[in-house]
C-alpha cells in the first residue's frame, strides 16, 4: 500500500478556504469600486507583490491539522476548530499560498491580510487588460453571519496597502451585496458553504460547524 497522502487530507478543504477568502476579497474590490467609482478603485491594486507576515513551519504541527479537517471535511466530526497560528500553519504548508495570506483574529473578528497576484485569476477574462501583472494588496476584517440557509461574511473593514480605507458607506453597501449566494453559487466552494450551518470567532479561534442534516462536502472520500 502506497504511504502517499490521499485526498482525503484536507486539501480541498483548505483549497476552499483558501478560495474563498480569495474570492470575498475579490468581491470587496468590485464593490468598492462600483461605490466610489473605477479610477478610485484601481488605486487598491498595486504593481508590485507586499510582504506578507509568516510562521515557521512546523512539518508535525502541520500533518495534525490537515488530518483535522480531512476528519472533517468527510463528516468524521461535526465541527472544526483552527486557531489563527494553526491556520497559518496551513498557509505555510500548501505551496498555492505560501506567502499570500497571513490571518490574525481579534476581538472575535478574522482579519486577513494578503497579496495576490491578479495574473493567477484574471488571465483569460475580460479583467485580463485591467488586472493583468497587478497585485491585490490588502487586509480585510470578516465576521460571518446567518443569511437564510447561508452562512456569509460581512466585512467590518477592508483597506489596501496604498492606505486606502473603505468607509461606513462602502462597507454597508458591499455587505448588501448577497455574498452567501454568490459563494454558494461558485462550484468550487459551494459544497462547503452549503454544508456549513455556522463559523463562529470566538477568542483565537475560528470554529466550522456542518448542518446537522448535512452530507459531509466530501462524504465519498472516506
């Protein structure tokens, strides 16, 4: 029998994480943009990548937790809970993004600080030409709410490196944007977000509660 890790070990699961943290930045840019304007909106891109905070990798620490959401991530146990070191720990160990995301919790709200290469996600697309060679720079405060059947992240701040704050305005506004459904509805995220019936911040600890009807997202790969 091969010793080689199989899917089950979480991957996907920080994959979709990973993604959606990717994407509910994304969807902030665009919303801010379409409140204040495109010339005020490109000044939250950058030409050049900004340094993003790391961890030292610990090989041990990091094979305990992906077998934690892999146990998950197949329904083995209905909730996971990552403090912000453990989920640095995964961004340190998945090579997709290493050096691009940092997280941080305080006073019970997730905040993300990133730098993303726009070529990795624009290549191909009608934002190729606007986008292309540029970086996202940034760092977003998320808590996450109740939307219906949905859980969705509602911004509490969201600025980039060039110093630029979206206000009270721009927050209330990109929060009515329906972002539960327009995760839901991404195909490589919408197993998780439909699985998912609460993520709760409490302390230094963000906790994944599945449905309790639920199917796990990844149930086959038991």
């Amino acid at each position: 029998m091969s010793d080689k890790p199989k899917s089950g070990c979480g991957c996907g699961f920080w994959g979709c994480m990973f993604f959606l943290a990717v994407f509910v930045i994304m969807i902030g840019a665009i919303g801010f943009g379409l409140y204040v304007g495109y010339s005020q909106m490109m000044t939250v891109f950058s030409t050049s990548p900004m340094t993003v905070p790391t961890v030292q990798a610990d090989e041990t620490e990091f094979k305990d937790i992906t077998q934690r959401i892999g146990e998950f991530r197949r329904g083995e146990v209905r909730e996971l809970s990552l403090t912000a070191d453990e989920l640095n720990q995964v961004v340190e160990g998945f090579p997709g993004s290493k050096g691009k995301a940092h997280f941080e919790i305080k006073d019970n709200i997730l905040y993300v600080t990133c730098s993303l290469p726009m070529d990795l996600f624009v290549k191909g697309t009608w934002a190729d030409f606007l986008l292309s060679g540029k970086y996202l720079n940034g760092k977003a405060g998320l808590k996450f709410v109740k939307d219906g059947d949905l859980v969705t992240p509602e911004f509490v701040s969201l600025e980039s490196d060039s110093g630029v704050k979206f206000d009270a305005g721009a927050l209330k506004s990109l929060n009515g944007q329906n972002l539960g459904a327009r995760m839901a509805a991404v195909p490589e995220i919408a197993p998780y977000i439909n699985a998912l019936d609460e993520i709760k911040i409490e302390d230094d600890t963000i906790t994944f509660k599945l449905k309790p009807a639920a199917a796990a997202p990844d149930a086959e790969a038991k």
